[in-house]
C-alpha cells in the first residue's frame, strides 16, 4: 500500500474532499446539522423545551437516515427524540413528541421484568443511545439513570421494529456500565458486545473507566451477559489522548479486513477533559483479537460547536459519537456531537482507518 493512504470521500450534497493518515476525518462544512432550536420549533409545549441536542445513535430505515438524539429538559432529565432526514445531512424532520421518556406505567415492558424496578431505574432520564439492526428489528442500548442514586446508571436495552413503538428489557447487567455497543451479527453462533464499566471509586476518570471488555450471550432480549474478566483494550500506562478514559462510540462497523471500533478517549489535563474520538480494529471471528491506533481521528475543537451567543453550551471540549454509517463506498459518516450541545457529522473512509491501526498501534 502506499505510504500515504489517501481516499476521496463525498458527502451527499456533492461536497467532496481527501482523507489521509494526516487528515483521516473532514467535518461537514453545514455543521451542525441538528441543535435545540431545530427541536424546539416541533416541542412547543414548555415542558419538553430542550437545551442540547447530541450523542444520537444513527441508522438506515427504509430510504431516510434515522437519528435516535438525546436532548437535556431544561429541568436536567435527558429524553431521546427522533430526527429523519433523506440524505442524513439536511432537511431533518424532527418527530413531534419524544420517543423515550422515563419509563411509566403506560410504556411497552417486557412482561418477565419488575415494572416497578424498572420505572424507577430510569426516573433519573435515558441518554446516549445506540442502534444495532439485527434482523427486521432494531435493538437499542441507552443508558438509564436513577431518579434519587447519585451516578447509578445502568446501560438497558430496547428493541423497536419501526421506531413508532418500542419495548424494553431493562438493565443489560446488574451493575453500573456506561457504554454498551452490540455488534450487528452473531460471532461464533452468539450475539456480541463491547462494554465499558463504570468504577465505584470517585471521580469520572482512572481506574477501569480506562477498560473496554468484550461480552457474549444467547439469548439477546433475557439471556445473562458474560463478560471478560479481563479488558480487550486498556489505556493509562501513559501519555496519550486516550490515557484517563475509553469508552466504545458507534457499534462495531464491518469489513473486510475487521470490525471498527470508533471509541472516545480522554486525557485529563489542569482545565478539564478534553474528549477525542479514537479508532480500534477488532479481528472478524475473534473481537478480542484487537489493533488500537494510538492516534486519534478527531480532536475537539471551535468548529465542532457553532452555537448563538445567547446559547447554553453543556461540556466544552468534547467530541462523543454514538453511531456511524458505512458506504458501499468505503466511506464512514460519523454522527458526533461537539461540546454534548449539537450534532455535526463527517467523514473517513476505512482504508485510512484501518491503515491507522496497522501502522500505529496504541
């Protein structure tokens, strides 16, 4: 392969550019594609006022791209609404209610569940979802917080078949994880899935939040999760991007050459945490088989967060994806938020990813 790996990508609108191991990631000139004021103008009622739209789980349903957006009410609690859009770049239209609240009583739950247990681990707000087509269905994972537990959080899962319903069956484990990805067939007969714990110490970095492990079950909507007791990826033997956090983004994407993996890394410095997005290819039929590159694809910065000066902005410095689409192409879209405010996009194209990987491991 050349020593450069270079690859022209277009966007859907027509604009098109070059991505190289130096330039592996171009943002869309019209970012941000999605923010509060695009939903607000659909939500009108004060109660569903939102501050933020970001870290959307992204799909294809029949023709249009589907972004599954979390937004902060602005009495704290997030919710996920739907966005659709034909080109998934423009022309997003927003559905005219959320699609997930804090379970209640009147919600699809799957029948073996505590529906009282259930409602009450999520009283806290649902954030950060991931969609996984598996079959005609489309399961998601989304983190549920408790409404009166200081940071419990459990990562639940969901499944709808046309994102109008949609049927819950609760917590993926019975323990605090912040970050589930589930891959999108069975490997070696079983579904799959990347993890990232929470710890139980204080603090939102160090300790086995620098862990991603790998799990496995049978039975996707009842069966047990078993995870690896030891992590597939581990940071914090020093200096990097990545060094105090990791977490899986999107779902693993495949290819010819493995499944990618685009992660979020943290380094904490003295004003703050800035979030990165990394990428990491895992082997076809053995995910714990794993190349991390030590070099992220993007980097946070000014452009990824173009908001009005009267606009709340929720944590500088960040960039946090929770969905990508690949081309027939090569080409990556990654849906990515800036500053867990608004929602960009842009492009890669796997062959610099996986270049990346390959010749510069973490």
């Amino acid at each position: 392969m050349d020593k450069l790996v270079s690859r022209t990508v277009l966007f859907e609108d027509g604009y098109s550019s070059t991505v190289n191991l130096n330039t592996p990631f171009i943002r869309y000139p019209g970012n941000p594609i999605l923010t509060c004021h695009d939903v607000n103008k659909v939500w009108t009622d004060p109660g569903l006022q939102v501050m933020t739209v970001h870290n959307a789980g992204v799909t294809q349903l029949g023709e249009e791209t589907l972004l599954l957006f979390r937004s902060h009410l602005r009495c704290g609690i997030s919710v996920l609404g739907v966005a659709r859009s034909r080109n998934g770049l423009n022309n997003w239209r927003i559905d005219p209610e959320p699609f997930m609240k804090p379970a209640t009583e009147s919600d699809c739950i799957d029948d073996k569940l505590d529906r009282a247990a259930i409602i009450i681990n999520e009283s806290g707000g649902v954030e950060d979802p991931r969609i996984t087509q598996i079959g005609e269905g489309y399961a998601i994972t989304y983190s549920a917080y408790h409404g009166s537990i200081k940071n419990r959080v459990r990562v639940s899962l969901a499944i709808t078949k046309d994102f109008s319903s949609v049927k819950r069956f609760g917590p993926m484990l019975d323990r605090d994880m912040r970050n589930v990805v589930i891959f999108p067939e069975k490997i070696e007969g079983k579904y799959a899935a990347l993890f990232r714990p929470n710890d139980v110490t204080e603090g939102d970095t160090g300790g086995i939040f620098t862990q991603i492990r790998l799990g496995y079950t049978e039975d996707l909507e009842h069966g047990k999760w078993q995870i690896s007791t030891k992590p597939i990826m581990q940071t914090g033997g020093g200096p990097s991007a990545f060094s105090d956090k990791i977490g899986p983004g999107a779902p693993p994407i495949k290819t010819k050459k493995g499944w990618i993996n685009i992660f979020h890394g943290v380094r904490s410095t003295m004003d703050g945490n800035p979030y990165v997005l990394g990428v990491a290819l895992h082997d076809l039929s053995d995910p714990a088989r794993v190349k991390m590159s030590g070099i992220p694809i993007v980097f946070p910065s000014q452009a990824d967060c173009q908001v009005k000066s009267s606009d709340y902005i929720h944590v500088p410095n960040v960039v946090f994806t929770c969905g990508a689409i690949r081309r027939d192409d090569g080409c990556i879209l990654i849906y990515y938020a800036g500053n867990d405010t608004v929602m960009n996009i842009g492009i890669t194209h796997e062959d610099v990813l996986i270049e990346l990987c390959e010749r510069y491991g973490y």
